[in-house]
C-alpha cells in the first residue's frame, strides 16, 4: 500500500465521506422497523435539544432528502487546500453523484450506490470499484446511539450561517484521547452537515471541510447523472476486485478491542499483476469503526524487494503508519490508515495478532 493520497484525491474520498450518507443510511432503512421508518420518513425541522445519537442520526438520514449541488472545499491546518463540485440525487433508495475537482489533477467521480467510477482524463482511464464503505461521517453502521454516547458528548455551541444558509452547531467532544472532536454545522431546515472542523486534543482545528456555495433541492435528475457515469468510450476501464472476507479466514485477530471501535469489514483487495510480486497476491482489508471516525488495516506480506518505509504520515486530519511486523509464521507489512490521532493507530499495530 502507499502513504496518504496527495490532497487533490484524497478531496474525492473526503467530499464522498460528506454527502454519501445516504448509502448506510438506505441500508439501514430497508431492516428497519416500521415505526423506525414512520420516524425517519417525518419532517426534520430544527431540532435543538437532542443527545448525540439523535444529531448524528438526523445529519445520517439528511442526504436523502434532498438533491442538492454545490462547491466544496477541503483545507489542512498545514496551508493546503482542495475544492470540489458535486452535483447529488436521490430517488427513492437510488442515490447518485458526480464530484469534479477544481484543484490538482482533472478528476471525475461519479457513485450509482456502491458503485464508483473515477475518470482520469489524462490518461483516458476509468477506475472502477465497488465500495460498501465509503468512510462516511458519521459511519454509523452497527453502531448504536448508546455506544456513541459512551465515547463523545454532544454539546449545543449555538448558531451559524454557512454559504448562505442557517445552521446549527454543534461540538462533538470525544470523552478519550483515541478520537477527534468535531464542530459541525448541520443545515437547520434539512440536517444536512454544510461545514465540519476536525479537532486535535487542544481543540486546534486540523481539518476543515465546508461548502462555499450551496443550492439545496436542486432541478437534477439521477437519470442524467447515470448517463455521464456511463459514458466510458476511449477509456481503459480498471476494476478493482474487491471479495469479501473474515478477518479469521485470513488468519487475524485482535489480541484485545480498541475501545470504541468495532470490525465494520473485512475484504481481499486483489492485486493487478503489475502490482503483485512473488507470494504478494492480495492486500486484506479491515475496517473500524466507532461511528464518526474509520479506521483501515491493509495486511500483507512482507516483501523485501519493494522498496518500503516504515513511519508516520499526515495529511490534514488522516493518519497513517506504517510498519513491519515479525510474527511466528514469517513478515508481514502494516498500513494503518485513519482520522484519528497517531497514538489511536499505534494501538491498533499493537493488538493485531495471528491466530
């Protein structure tokens, strides 16, 4: 695996990670109960009292309902800075977007639910991969609201306008230091989350995320954005092959949990062939989640032939360390990756084991 994409491509995962909500939070409708959906299917309105479980849910269930476009921009505490366009719909459980970055490289990348498509123009290639986890914030696949309330506190900072809009604020303060807190603006009428700050422990911003320009229930139709996601004439199509796995299947295991944090995935990233060396097929995949933050370990053996550097990466609010690790039954190479604090990911190496 590499270090950290450069920010103009880490803005897709980014700018997908906001306004996506819609691809868990479809899931989690479709096995809901009835009166769970009677509740989601009701009028947001400003809400202004509600425990962390409750704004998290309503800013969950706010992509769907609306269609909006707007510009979105990304900057990091160190001075960089990317920005985006997004053009989103949704009928019904179909949910489809288009992301143009403005900043870095030309790039184009549409979603029709789990599937992603990424053009790269100048090379005249499309990238193609299936996402069930698209890093969502908040990610609250299997998570219940009262494990979230064990680990955050959700506070009422006030009021704000964001590119034109009224907005709530709210603080979401992490109750250990294996986490980010969050300041999150959520657009009063809708819930929809219009600005969000990352926050180091001393409540320094590392990362903020906000649109500059915003048209809510916006006059676009799914049905066109599917038609530029399928028009892939003179590009070279790359599928990712993604296959679902088990952590124990592949011989791992957490020798103790990270508190909070809970197996959301599992997945053998298989490996093109210009990419796999002798006995390096496949990556494994684990993801974790507490709800708000993700964390992704890329497992596979250790080859001494690549040229490979173990240490600390950071851009913005992600992390990522990476480190060999000598076991009983031979190496193996570690790429923690994460929005959270290093001493989170460190935990993490530390308890991975062999079975």
């Amino acid at each position: 695996m590499t270090v950290p994409m450069p920010v103009s491509a880490r803005f897709v995962l980014l700018a997908f990670a906001m306004l996506c909500m819609a691809q868990i939070a479809s899931a989690q409708t479709r096995h809901a109960p009835p009166a769970e959906k009677a509740a989601e299917q009701a009028a947001p309105g400003p809400l202004p009292e509600l425990d962390v479980s409750q704004w998290l849910q309503r800013m969950h269930n706010a992509a769907r309902q609306s269609n909006y476009v707007g510009t979105f921009v990304v900057s990091a505490a160190v001075g960089s800075m990317s920005s985006a366009r997004i053009w989103h719909a949704c009928e019904d459980d179909l949910q489809v977007e288009r992301v143009e970055a403005l900043t870095g490289p030309p790039r184009s990348t549409f979603r029709r639910n789990d599937r992603v498509l990424t053009f790269l123009p100048e090379a005249r290639v499309v990238k193609s991969e299936k996402r069930e986890n698209l890093e969502l914030f908040p990610n609250l696949l299997g998570v219940s609201g009262p494990a979230l309330a064990d680990f955050y506190d959700a506070r009422l900072l006030g009021k704000g306008r964001v590119a034109g809009f009224d907005a709530d604020l709210v603080h979401l303060v992490p109750r250990d230091a294996l986490r980010f807190g969050y300041r999150v603006w959520s657009e009063r009428r809708s819930g929809l989350v219009i600005k969000l700050q990352t926050l180091d422990g001393d409540g320094r911003v590392v990362e903020q995320s906000a649109f500059s320009e915003l048209q809510l229930d916006a006059p676009i139709s799914a049905k066109s954005l599917e038609q530029m996601m399928s028009s892939t004439a003179g590009y070279r199509v790359e599928k990712t092959e993604l296959k679902r796995t088990t952590p124990e299947a592949e011989g791992w295991t957490m020798s103790a949990p990270v508190a909070g944090f809970r197996h959301v995935n599992a997945y053998r990233r298989l490996l093109a062939s210009s990419q796999a060396g002798p006995g390096r097929t496949h990556v494994m995949q684990w993801i974790f989640s507490d709800g708000l933050a993700s964390v992704s370990l890329f497992i596979e053996p250790y080859d001494a032939e690549r040229t490979l550097q173990e240490g600390v990466f950071a851009l913005g609010a992600t992390h990522t360390v990476t480190r060999r690790l000598t076991l009983k039954d031979g190496q193996w190479w570690l790429t923690a990756v994460g929005e959270v604090p290093v001493q989170t990911l460190d935990v993490f190496a530390q308890s991975l084991a062999r079975r």
